[in-house]
C-alpha cells in the first residue's frame, strides 16, 4: 500500500463542478493499492489570479496548505494543474528568495504553523504512471478499451514551467498510459496548447477560439474522444464545446474524459463512481462500442 | 538588488520573478510562442523593451498583459530563462497595486472577485462566484452563459453549497492574512 496526502483544490471538491474527477481518483487508487488522504481543512492553493492581485497574500495561503501537508509527512498529491503549478512555485519561491520566505514565516507564525519546505507535491498523473506504473495499471485491468481512439490532452501547467516528471512540449506519459489499456493514442500536435484558462469568463471569443483549435485538431486526428488531467481544461472543452459549434459554425462532438475515469473504464468500475454521468457531452455512445 | 538606473526595472526586479526582466536579448522567442500575443496591443517582448525605456506608465495601463493564459510555453523557450509569465504576472500585479484599470477587459475585476473569495473564504464558490462576476461587470453578457450554467446545474456540477473551513482553520487563514497585509507586500 502506498499513502499520500490529497488535494482536491476548489474544482475537484465535494462542491466543485470537477468532483468527479476525485471520484474517479479515489475509486482508481484503491484498487492500485495506493491511499490518497484528503489535506484535512485546506484552502485554496493561493492561484493564479491572487498572486497578480496580493502576491504575498497568495503565497501565505498556499504555505499554510502546504505547512499543513507537511505534518502529515506523505507527497501531497492533486489532480489539478493550476494547484500543481502553484504548489510548486511557492516550494520553489521559498527556497529561491530568502526575503520572501522570512515574511510567509512570519505569517505563518501568526496562525501558529510554520513549514520547512520538505513537502513533494506531484500530479496525480505522475504518481499513477511514475509510482504505480504503466504494466501495474495494465495488469489490473479487466477491459480492454479495443483501440478507442483518444485525443491525450495535458493542457499546460502538468508540465510546465519547471522540468517535471514529462516533456514540457511533447510529453508521452498520457499516450503511454492510453496505449497500455489497450486503447489508441492519436497524434495529437495541440496536445500541450493551452485551453484558455479563466479568460473564458473574461475574454470568451479569445478563450473559445483556443478550445475549438483544440477539438478541430483532435477530430481531424481521428479522435473519439479526448482524455484531459486537468479540470479547468475539461471545463472548457467539455461543457463550453456548445459555445464553440454555436460561434464558429462547428458540430463537434467529443466526449471529453478525465484520464483517471478512462483508467477506471478499464479496470471495470461501476461507471456511477467514476462519474460519467457528470460530462456535459455523453461519453456513453462512445463508450457503448468497448463495454 | 543593483540598481540600474532605472526605477521601473528596478521596480519589476524587486518582485519575485520580475528581475530576469534584465536579461532579454530581444529575441522575441516569448512573442513567437504566446497563443495570445495576437490580441495584445503590445507584444511581450515589446512590453519588457517599453518598461526598459522606462515607459511605466503606458506599460501599467496596457492591457497586453491580462491575455496571459499563464501556459508557461515563454517560460520554458526562453533563451536566458527569464521567467516570463512570472513577469507578467509581476506586471499584472504593480498595475493592479496603481490602481490602473484597464478598460476593455474584464480580467482585473475577474481576478480580484476570485481573490476575494479565497482570502475571505478559503475556497472558490464557482456558482456565486460566476453570478457575482456577471452582475458585477455587465448583467447583459450573463444570458451568454446561462446554456453553460444550465447544463452544468443538470449535470450536477454547479453547486449552491459553498465549502467552508472549520471555525479554527478560518481563524488561522484569518490570523495569517491579517499578519501579511501588515508586511507590505512582496
């Protein structure tokens, strides 16, 4: 048995629009053996918007999770990108710029924690495909997915900025992970292009032209469907596709799935755990082929 | 810190992840790799070359730098390794402390409502905080995404119920805010 520490961040919690998500990364890791603890009591990772809004502030809320996960002694492990990225940065900020670490202390201090910067905080990707490993995956699976066509979509902060566990620009991970189930990673040039992040509240012409490049270039690859390791990513691509077809004449229809729900197909999990009923555009069709 | 001789890069500089800003070649790597360099009224490269000739005030109140999707592609192609996405967020942070507000676009305000609520409650309420940013700047835009809403709430994903931290963990998250804004920033 392997034991981590989890962070759902905002989107993957009980009342986030991802919790599905979670479901799926809970009912996936206990039949790989692993236990992902929930971070009792977090907050918000501290986020991209806060640090352009109150630099210091965001840094301080992201300490105090990471001062929390350090008690626990274990990896904290979470299933989004941005908090991955943000995560990372603070560990990395702290040890680089001394002067910022004496203030985040010092505020620490006030809500009676400190941290010491030993905590690793890894994707869920990483940990399935790194700790778990491929042939593990594989060798618990009771369904083949029979060459389902998946478009693997890492989106950008999985990967990016700091050298992580994969390629920043081509990284293979996800494609290995597809082909080991049985399935079929297209090509997929856009496959670390971003999705438009929050700009589609802000800029919603700018963002969704970002997504529909996305879906055209896994369509025109032959895609059934996507596999995403991020929850804003599969927000956008999955419940704003409508927006898409509707702004630039388009019809597409691709289901887009978390990996670890395509993960949990294979394994042969109840579909209510993994929470397939949750994507805006039904999987089940294309899912109906490889039950 | 060296100083040098300018007080706008200076200024960038003394945020973490701001001082690369002197290391740029101007090669234009950032610009060529941004998906959004397209929209801004200044390219990326062109904002460090305006800020090293000293031209804080056209650079603060540009909005070039609220297209940044924060994808890090600049980040990781960047010959010198500026970090430079953090320096648009250093840039995005110094416009938003002026005071500027970029007309136009309405990630400031994006930004600050999301700020609010996870220093204030420790998490992000995705429906309040969807139908607060939408009254807030232009009710009128807000019929755009009701089909977005209404598929969701079918679906099960917008929920009403607001994820709270126990009484102790909102004292903490409090306590530590409080200290913070007594240190002045970065």
């Amino acid at each position: 048995m392997k034991y981590y520490t989890y962070f759902p961040g905002c989107s993957c919690s009980t009342e986030g629009g991802a919790k599905a998500y979670s479901w799926s990364v809970q009912a996936v890791s206990k039949v790989l053996d692993s236990e992902l603890v929930e971070l009792d009591d977090w907050n918000c990772c501290g986020s991209t918007p806060s640090s352009s809004v109150d630099e210091l502030a965001a840094f301080c809320i992201s300490a105090r999770d990471l001062a929390l996960a350090e008690k626990r002694g274990f990896d904290l492990v979470t299933p989004c990108s941005a908090c991955y990225v943000i995560f990372n940065r603070t560990n990395h900020y702290l040890k680089q710029y001394p002067r910022l670490k004496t203030k985040v202390d010092e505020a620490l201090g006030a809500g009676g924690l400190e941290y010491h910067g030993t905590v690793r905080v890894r994707h869920v990707l990483d940990v399935l495909v790194n700790d778990i490993g491929y042939d593990a995956i594989a060798a618990k699976a009771k369904k083949n997915l029979n060459g389902l066509k998946v478009a693997p979509y890492y989106g950008c902060q999985v990967v990016r900025p700091k050298p992580s566990f994969d390629d920043p620009e081509y990284p293979q991970s996800l494609d290995k992970l597809i082909v080991s189930l049985g399935g079929e990673a297209v090509p997929f040039p856009l496959k670390s292009r971003c999705c438009g992040g929050s700009l589609i509240f802000t800029e919603e012409a700018v963002a969704l032209d970002l997504v529909r490049r996305l879906l055209d270039s896994a369509q025109k690859n032959g895609a059934e469907c996507l596999a995403t390791v991020c929850p804003l990513c599969q927000t956008n691509l999955d419940a704003y596709q409508g927006e898409v077809n509707k702004m630039f004449q388009t019809n597409f229809h691709l289901p887009v799935l978390f990996f670890t729900q395509l993960i949990g197909i294979a394994l042969g999990l109840d579909e209510k755990d993994l929470g397939l009923k949750t994507c805006v555009v039904p999987a089940d069709k294309v899912l109906a082929k490889y039950r | 810190m060296e100083k040098s001789g300018n007080a706008f890069v200076d200024e960038i500089s003394s945020i973490p992840g701001g001082e690369g800003i002197r290391l740029c070649i101007q090669c234009g790597t950032c610009t060529a790799s941004c998906p959004n360099a397209d929209r801004m009224e200044h390219t990326p490269s062109q904002l460090i070359a305006m800020a090293r000739a000293g031209m804080r005030k056209e650079v603060l109140a540009s909005k070039a730098m609220w297209y940044c999707l924060s994808c890090y592609l600049c980040t990781v192609r960047c010959p010198r390794g500026i970090k430079q996405t953090e320096l648009m967020h250093a840039l995005e942070y110094l416009s938003i402390k002026e005071g500027v507000s970029p007309g136009e676009t309405l990630t400031p305000t994006m930004y600050r409502l999301f700020n609010h609520y996870a220093c204030s409650l420790g998490s992000l309420p995705e429906l309040w905080f969807m139908t607060r940013f939408y009254l807030q700047t232009n009710p009128l835009r807000a019929w755009r995404i009701v089909p977005v809403a209404l598929n969701m709430l079918r679906r099960g994903r917008l929920s009403l119920r607001r994820r709270r931290l126990t009484t102790e963990g909102t004292g903490q998250l409090r306590a530590i805010l409080h200290k913070a804004e007594s240190l002045g920033g970065v």
